[in-house]
C-alpha cells in the first residue's frame, strides 16, 4: 500500500578522469616498442632511419597506444554516464512523481447538513454559533420546513437545499463548461436520477449536466482515476437519508469543486485544496502515514485535526501513535488529542463517509483550524488524504546533479574505428587514399563516425542503466548501491 517513493539507492560517483593515466599509457606503449626493438635485434647492429624498418612499427605502436588509451577513455566515460544518468533518473522520477502526488482541486463552495446543530465544530472543540447569532444556521441543519416524509421524496428535499446553496457559486463559474455531478446516497430507489436531473434543470436551467451514481464503496479511488483529472468543475453529494423504519440521524454534504485554472485567483489567495489520495494498509499505518507527512501535500507543522471513520480498535490505536511519532502539532481543544473519531460522533455511514470526511476537513480548514487529515476504512479499503489551505512545503533541489560527460571515450572509439579501416585501405590502395577523392571520403567519414560513435556508446550505457535503475527502485534490496 501507500505511495512507495520511487527512489533508487544512490549511485557511485564516477573515478576523475587523470591525464596522468593517458601519459602512462603512451610512455609505456613507446618504451614496450623500444625495447622490442632493442631485444629483437642483434647487439650493435640497430637498423637504420633509411631503411623502413621503424615505420611498421611505430604504426603498430600507434595501434596498441590508441587500443589501450580508447578502453581507458571509454571505461571512464561509461562510469560517467552512469552516474549522470542514474542521477538525473532518479531526480526527474521523484519531481513527475512528487507533480503527480500533489495533484489537487481547490474547494469552490462545500456545504454540511447535520441532524444535530453545532455538530461538526462540537467535534473538533470549537464553539459553534447560536441560531440567533448566524442567520444562515437554518441551512447548515437537516431540520428543513415541512414533513419529514422517508425515501424518494426526503432524498429530493435533501438534494433540493443543496443545490440551492451551491447554485450562486456553480452560476460563478464559466457558463461553457458542464458540470459533473458525482452522486453518492445509502437508498438505491431507481428514481433518484430522475428527480436529481428535474432539480438540476429547475434550479440551475441551461447548465449543462453529467451526473454519475456511485456504488457502495470508497470514492477515493475514482477521486484519484476520474475527478483529479477532470478539466471541469465536479460537484459531489454524499446524503444519508431517512428511509422507512430506520432511525440514523441524517446527514449529507456538497462539495463544489474545481481546477485552480478555471478560477480568478489572485496573487497570495489562500484556497482549500482536496489532494490525491493515498491508499493505506491500516495495520502499517504509522509507516504510511509517514509517507503521506513525507509527501508535505501540507506542511507537517500545520496538521491541526485528524479526522478518522470505520477504522477497527488496533487500527485506531496505531492512528494514535502515528500521530505522536510523527509529532504532528494537533489541536488540544479536543479530548482525543486532535485525532477524531467520526464514526463515534455521529455515526458510521459506510462508503458516505470518504465525501462526508472530505466536506468536514474542508470546513474545519475554511474556519481557520489550520491543515486537516482524513483516514477512513470501509469494506477492506483504507484511504487517507490531505485538505488544506496551505502550499505544499517545497522540496530542496538535488545538490549534486551532474553535467554531461565529455565524450572523449566515444571521440577515441571513432578515431580509432576510422584508424584501423583507413590504414588497411591505405595499405590496399595507396594512391587513392592519398587522392583528392580519398581525403574527401576519410574528412566525411570522421564526421558521420565521430557524433555516431558517441551518440551509440551513449545510447547503449543509458539502456544497460536504465534496465539497472528499474531493478534498484522496485526490488527488495533497496540502500545498496547500483
């Protein structure tokens, strides 16, 4: 579960490149000739300058000089190419993943209804207002006027008031876009989508609707596949509803959200931003979480409320302790220490509750209770997620990017290559090599085979690397070097 970071151990630094080695080379090469030379030829009687004897070899000097200098020169470059591949992977892999992690959608207006007034800020330790001191407390309850009458036409009254809460901020928004209305309900009355797409054309005429009924399960997976990725604006609705028989209290919310593009955000405005969400293993949950305050969608010293559903008492207890080895700086104003059972509160409502956490995260953090954590568990999924008003924290860049390699290893590879095939021509066809023909063909050859050679050798060190970075971010040896 979690995230797992993609990162590789880090790799070896490539030997520096000594020109001390190169001279050794040469002057090695040149004494090993010289006393061929010496030994092969009887005392006294060294051969002279004019008789050609020293031309052979001082070719094949050239040759074996040129070999071994080549095999130096490419050995090192391939190290450094390894080096600054491996480097340059893992820095660009860790920023698309990092990118792709911090995915978010900022909050354009959310609305909580709740059985019970002042339930939500009882629970995280805030006093809620008196009806008689907001005007606007009537809306944030489920007492609505009129009969409470279970199933279809208690969903409609429910869905009625949120939609008139969230029609002048969805009016706000570009006319050109739709909307994508992701409805989520525990009744599974067959008419719900017509009576939601009559409220929707009556309250909001002329905007345009795409309306998708969620099962029973955890909306964080298609809040991480679908809605992130949506180029418009996404409403979700979450309601628990009376049905016939049942006595659970009430409850539903609507989030209006969309991309930060789509908006007039001005510069320094703070918004509430939903981010991607993290699956977790709920019996690691202190090693998860750990990633998650790893990952800084929100700074880790702004964390005030951690707010939990449907998880088991083990499950819990590690909450709690990963709440205190990671330090995290949570309200004290309630009595769990800023980690807060909803489910205990209010309720468990199953696969509501990833939308119903969400909504109450995002009004604790627009009422100025800093960044908010959600862990919810239903059905054998566990999820977590980030809501806040902050930027995440940066990231330092990597000190020690490397540059690109000379490429005297591919250079002498070519010089060589070119070497050996022009000297046997030579040594065919004399008279052409020497030719106006012939010096055009050698000049246009060194050009094709110099960038050729050290294109391929880069290529070739980059896909043996590559194959190599692959194994080391995904295999279980993890901290040795590649």
């Amino acid at each position: 579960m979690g995230w797992s970071i993609p990162q590789a151990p880090a790799p070896q630094k490539a030997v520096r490149w000594s020109p001390w080695v190169c001279l050794f080379i040469t002057g090695a090469g040149y004494l090993a000739a010289l006393a061929w030379v010496v030994l092969s030829t009887p005392f006294g009687r060294l051969p002279a300058l004019s008789s050609g004897y020293y031309l052979p070899v001082t070719g094949y000097t050239l040759t074996g000089v040129g070999i071994a200098l080549t095999i130096y020169l490419v050995w090192w470059e391939a190290q450094a190419l390894r080096f600054f591949s491996l480097t340059w992977w893992q820095h660009n892999t860790y920023r698309a993943w990092r990118a792709w992690a911090l995915e978010s959608l900022v909050m354009v207006k959310s609305v909580m209804l709740t059985a019970e007034p002042g339930l939500i800020p009882s629970l995280a330790g805030i006093q809620p207002k008196l009806p008689e001191d907001d005007e606007g407390s009537k809306a944030k309850t489920l007492n609505l006027d009129g009969a409470v009458i279970p199933g279809l036409n208690r969903f409609t009254q429910i869905c009625r008031t949120l939609l008139e809460d969230v029609a002048p901020s969805l009016v706000s928004l570009p006319a050109h876009f739709p909307i994508t209305v992701y409805l989520q309900t525990t009744g599974d009355e067959d008419q719900r989508q017509g009576r939601f797409e009559n409220l929707w054309n009556e309250i909001l005429p002329g905007r345009a609707l795409e309306l998708h009924l969620l099962s029973d399960v955890l909306p964080f997976e298609i809040w991480n596949q679908t809605v992130l990725s949506s180029p418009h604006p996404v409403l979700a609705l979450a309601l628990h509803y009376r049905q016939p028989g049942e006595e659970a209290a009430e409850i539903a919310t609507a989030l209006l959200l969309s991309p930060a593009g789509l908006l007039n955000i001005t510069s320094g405005q703070s918004l509430t931003r939903l981010f991607r969400a993290m699956p977790v293993n709920p019996e690691k949950l202190v090693d998860e979480l750990s990633e998650l305050k790893a990952m800084a969608q929100q700074p880790a010293d702004n964390i005030r409320l951690l707010w939990f559903s449907g998880l088991s008492d083990s499950a819990k207890q590690s909450l709690s302790t990963a709440a205190f080895t990671m330090q995290l700086p949570l309200s004290g104003a309630v009595p769990g220490g800023g980690v807060i059972d909803v489910g205990q509160g209010g309720g468990h409502y199953g696969s509501l509750s990833g939308w119903l956490l969400a909504g109450i995260a995002a009004q604790m953090a627009e009422q100025g209770q800093g960044s908010q954590w959600v862990v919810c568990e239903n059905n054998g999924q566990t999820w977590a997620m980030a809501v806040g008003r902050h930027n995440p924290s940066p990231q330092p860049p990597h000190t020690e990017l490397p540059g690109q390699p000379f490429p005297c290893g591919g250079l002498s590879l070519g010089l060589l290559f070119c070497g050996l095939v022009f000297g046997a021509v030579g040594t065919a066809w004399p008279q052409w090599l020497f030719s106006g023909w012939g010096f055009t063909v050698v000049l246009s050859s060194l050009l094709l085979v110099l960038p050729g050679c050290v294109l391929g050798l880069r290529y070739l060190i980059s896909r043996v690397t590559e194959s190599a970075f692959i194994r080391a971010a995904q295999g279980p040896a993890r901290g040795e070097p590649v």
